[in-house]
C-alpha cells in the first residue's frame, strides 16, 4: 500500500486538466471511477498492478499492528491527523504528521481514501437490479478528513459514496500487488 495517498502531481501526470494548487497536496475531488481509471492507466505504463485497496487491506495497513482507536492510541493527537479542529478546514500536504508503525503517512485525517468495496448490496427484487447481481449502491472511502470531527477518522470508520461522486476531501491511495 502506498506510503502517501496519491499527490496532485502523480495525478495531473494521467490527466493534467485536473486542477493542482500544489504538487505535495493528496489529489482530491476525483470519483471512485476516476481512481480505478487512474489505477487502470498506471498499471499499463510501468507494467504493474496497481489498484485500490479493499476495505480491509486498508484497515490492516491503518492500525499497523494495533488495537486503539486510533493507530496512536485511544484519544485523539493533533501531531498525528489533520482533521476539523486543527486543520482550518483545508486539506494539507503529505506527510506532514507523525506517521504510523509502518512508516504510513495520513491513513487518518488530511482525506478520505477511495476503497474497491461496495458498500451494501441490491437485494434479487430490487427493481434496479433484478437478476440480483453482486452490486452495491456506494463504494466505501477511510480515513476521515481535514473537515470531519476526530471520530471520523477513528481507525474504524467507514464512510461511502456513488461511484461518481467526488468532493474537496476524498481522494485514495494505491495498493499493487504481484
């Protein structure tokens, strides 16, 4: 799992229309279908796989080994997470704060971060899928953001949006595997 959530410099490689008001900022206001097309396009031009990760890589990779509420402990640490009361409202740049035990930077706070996950299921009768195919209404993001209470970005927390939904605090990060 990366180190970083994706910056708006590795992003505005793939679509450089994408606004960037800072190279070192995590890129944010792109869809779930914008981070998989991102995934798709970066594992086709250095010839590995990227991808986003599941729910529970992401979970895993967040607490790092521990079991507190957050990867710090169970109350919350500014010189850990940029969230409501710290962060003015505005998203900051990558590594910034103290990272967790595996060297991960901002798994809580700064962004949510896309996972592939769908979150919630149609059921077989549902009038927009009836033939009861495995598909959800909203996929799942973590993390918690620059304009969310600390309970947001308890190590915990799920949160999820359309595929196509896209705000000023959701971004993600990459996970590859072989």
């Amino acid at each position: 799992i990366g180190k970083y959530p994706v910056t708006n410099k590795e992003y505005c490689l793939y679509d450089p229309s994408h606004e960037n008001p800072s190279d070192n900022l995590p890129v944010v206001n792109v869809s779930w279908n914008d981070a998989v097309a991102y995934c798709k396009w970066l594992s086709e031009k250095t010839g590995k796989n990227y991808r986003l990760p599941t729910e529970a890589e992401w979970e895993y990779a967040c607490r790092a080994g521990t079991k507190t509420d957050y990867y710090w402990g169970d109350e919350m640490k500014s010189s850990y997470c940029w969230y409501l009361k710290n962060s003015g409202r505005k998203v900051h740049p990558v590594g910034q704060k103290i990272s967790n035990p595996w060297g991960l930077y901002d798994m809580s706070g700064n962004i949510y971060e896309w996972c592939s996950d769908w979150h919630g299921k149609y059921l077989p009768d549902s009038r927009n899928n009836p033939e009861g195919t495995e598909k959800g209404l909203f996929r799942i993001n973590r993390g918690g953001s620059c304009n969310y209470d600390a309970i947001y970005c308890h190590s915990a927390y799920r949160f999820s949006g359309t595929p196509d939904e896209y705000h000023d605090f959701l971004g993600f990060r990459l996970a590859r595997t072989q």
